[in-house]
C-alpha cells in the first residue's frame, strides 16, 4: 500500500462533489454515495479503479463530509434516504468507519446505511462495532469459494474463505443485511457463481430471509484506467442478462436486481451542472491526483473537478493556487462527475 496519505477535510479547499474519486456521487435519487478514502488492502488483477497503485490517497475528514451530507439531505427532503459508502478502496481501512456511520444515521430521514467492502478485515469486534454504529447492509465482494482463485483474482498469497464465511453469519446474527455481489469473470469463475448462488439458497434454507441475504452478480467491465484480467473478454449485456436468467430458472432465485428492489427513486439533484463537453472553464488547483498526471480543481466551494494533465506535465506543488482555464473532457450529469484537460492547446 503506498504510504502518501492527503487528508481532506473544510480548510484543504477541496470541494466534495465533482470528482469521481472522492467526496459524494448524487445521482438524482435517495441514495448518497460517499467515497471517503482511496486506500485498498488488496489489489485486485481486476480493480477497474486500480485502486492499491495509487502515488497519494486521500482520506476525508467525517466531519467535513457528514456537514456536506447534511446540506444535500436539506435539499432532497429528510426522508427515505440511503448513504451507500462506495470507496474506490476498502471502507474498513477508514479510521473514522464507526462514528461516521453512527452520525449519519442520527442525521433526520437517514433510514438506511450501506457499505461496500471486500470483507476480508471483518472480525467479531468489527462486526460488533458496526452493529453499534447502526449499518443497515453491507456489500461483500465475493468472487468465488475457492480459495485458490480468490488469490488469484485478489492477487493475494492468502484468502481465509472460512473465515469470511463465519463473518458472514456473524453480521447476520447481528441483524445486519448481507450482499454477495461477485463479479463474473466469463470463464473465470462460471462454476464459482453458482456455488454462491448454492450458498445463498442454503442460508435461506437455514431461516435468514431473503432480505438479510441477497446476491448481486456483477458484470465484469473493463475500463482504460483500470486493471485488467489477462484472456477474458467482457460479454455484451445482452448475454449477462440471458446467462442470469437460465441461472435464475435452474435455481429458482431472483438474481436480476433493480432499483426497485432497492427502494431507489428519483429525488433532487443537489450540484445541478452547466457544463458539457468542449466548454473552457476557469478553476483554481486546490490538489494533486492520485497520480502524477491528475490534480484537483476547484469550480466553486462545493464543485470540484478532476484535472488530466496533458503529457510532458506532471502536478508539482507549484500549481496550488493558480487559476487555470482547462477543456471539460467529460461532464456527466447523471453522475454529477466532471473531468477537463489542462493545458488543452
Ligand atoms: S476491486 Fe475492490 S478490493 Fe479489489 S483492489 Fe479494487 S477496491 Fe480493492
């Protein structure tokens, strides 16, 4: 894990929206995606964000984001919402995890907190803690039983599978929703879903309901800044779709997943965005990246944008303060995520 940590909190300047690796994604419904920290202990051959090659990571102040969280929820309306903690990194390894989850849920019209983790630095005390801070659900990425493969893909030397297994029916005891998403290698770890589908059935058969325990099969995606597993192809997402549903009819299990099945619905968006791609905006670098070639702009106090710095020129300390004119590359609204080129000529 690389050892340069930025914290992040009110005085640093950065904003919390706007950039997709950091700070809080609204995508227009109830639900809030916070993104607190970039650090992984892991480092999978498969992590389309790569996180765990990261030159700086970032850390954010609880504080700081509970009091941005607040604003967003006074303007969606304090009812019915979702804070989903979805790091491009490993949520346990946030030093804050329980008071931050624990001051969200006191906060009016919270009813559900979620997190994504890989799971494997659960234990019974964490379990217990988390239990005490009021997680609702918790997102397992699970790829496989074996545990050969899952340190193969999770590019490790050990996975306990037991031992997260145990955990798994430690946290539902606790009353604490669990769900297995895996991703599908197509050819990888066919064989493998379905011994979690087999594992899910079974734990319904043992008296947890399928509330407590779901499974979200995910589709591998491959994207051009993250890792990628050697020989496999991502399938059409008409074939992932037809391969769930023979899975569904052998098993007998709901395995496609939708925003219903999630309480998801439209709700304001708080950082309406004005900008779309090709405009020339003017911003003032407030950060580094996670790389030599990304930095942090600074639109106004709220909004924030990623910077790809055009090559020879990598981010020195020296562009903190200045106030550039950069090309939006990417502006997209349904994430509320901007992206710009600096310099663009
Ligand atoms: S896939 Fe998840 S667990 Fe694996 S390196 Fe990426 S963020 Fe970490």
């Amino acid at each position: 894990m690389n050892e340069t940590i930025k914290y992040i909190d009110r005085t640093s300047e950065i904003p919390l929206t706007g950039v997709d690796f950091l700070g809080i994604i609204d995508r227009g419904t109830n639900i809030l995606e916070l993104k607190p920290l970039t650090q992984c202990n892991l480092r999978c051959k498969y992590c389309f964000v790569s996180s765990g090659d990261y030159d700086i990571n970032f850390v954010i102040n609880s504080n700081y984001l509970i009091d941005k969280v607040n604003e967003i929820i006074a303007i969606k309306g304090n009812y019915n919402i979702e804070i989903h903690l979805a790091p491009y990194g490993e949520m346990l390894l946030y030093g804050e995890l329980f008071n931050l989850i624990k001051n969200l849920s006191d906060i009016e019209g919270v009813t559900t907190i979620s997190m994504q983790s890989n799971g494997v630095l659960l234990s019974k005390n964490i379990i217990n803690k988390l239990k005490k801070s009021n997680l609702t659900r918790i997102n397992i990425s699970l790829n496989t039983l074996k545990e050969e493969t899952a340190c193969y893909l999770c590019n490790c030397a050990k996975y306990d599978v037991d031992r997260l297994l145990n955990n798994i029916y430690s946290l539902l005891d606790s009353k604490i929703n669990v769900l297995i998403a895996p991703v599908w290698f197509p050819g990888e770890n066919d064989r493998d879903i379905e011994d979690i589908i087999k594992l899910i059935i079974n734990l319904r058969s043992e008296g947890y309901s399928e509330k407590q325990i779901q499974i979200g099969i995910q589709k591998y995606l491959i994207y051009k800044t993250g890792r990628k597993l050697k020989k496999i192809r991502p399938k059409s997402w008409g074939y992932f779709y037809l391969q769930l549903s023979k899975l569904e009819k052998k098993y007998g299990i709901k395995l496609k997943l939708g925003p219903r099945d999630f309480g998801i619905h439209k709700r304001t968006k708080t950082s309406m965005l004005e900008f779309k791609k090709d405009d020339l905006i003017k911003l003032k670098i407030v950060s580094g990246g996670r790389w030599k070639n990304e930095c942090i702009g600074k639109i106004n106090d709220s909004l924030g944008i990623k910077i790809l710095l055009k090559k020879p020129l990598v981010f020195s300390e020296i562009l903190i303060g200045k106030y550039i004119e950069a090309k939006v590359i990417k502006a997209s609204y349904k994430d509320n995520i901007l992206t710009a080129f600096f310099p663009y000529r």
